[in-house]
C-alpha cells in the first residue's frame, strides 16, 4: 500500500482488541466495542517540515484517536482511517 496524506494528516490503521475476557471467556464480535487504538502508517511531509508543530510521531507507533474522527477507507483489502494530526490524543510507549 502507498499512500500519502496531504495537509495535516496521518493515515492510521486499528490495532484489533483481544477477543478473550482476562478469564478466558471468548467474546463474540457483537459484545466487542470498538477500538481506538491504531497504528501509524504515513505523515505527511507537510506536517514533519511543520516549523510551528512540533510532531513528535513516527510510522509503526501506536496512538490513541478521537472515537468518530477521520475518513475510513479501503485500500488493497486493508482498511485505513485519513485522520487530522490535532485528533491523535496520545503516543503508546
């Protein structure tokens, strides 16, 4: 997959929850609520040459997003979201 974002933008893509409660019991995907964790795919150039935002994020890290924000699609049979950088919450790790 390539892709490049424009603008302000990261493309992210989810990192699926465990299907199994800490006590072993396995949960159907109709129980599972849905993640907002992700990994970092691509940043725009435009955003890494940002003199007045300090981007402090590499692709392959894994960040928490705002629930509803972004665009999802699908490219090459994965599914990405095109997100704003100010709607990254946080850095894991």
């Amino acid at each position: 997959m390539n892709i490049r974002p424009l603008g302000e933008r990261v493309v992210i893509k989810k990192v699926e929850k465990e299907n199994v409660t800490a006590s072993g019991i396995v949960l159907p995907d109709t129980a599972k609520e849905e993640s907002n964790l992700a990994e970092v795919v691509a940043i725009s150039e435009e955003l890494l040459n940002h003199k007045e935002i300090k981007v402090d994020l590499k692709v392959k890290d894994k960040v928490i997003y705002s629930k509803y924000a972004g665009s999802e699609v699908e490219m090459d049979g994965e599914k990405v979201i095109v997100i704003k950088y100010q709607d990254l919450l946080a850095v894991i790790g």
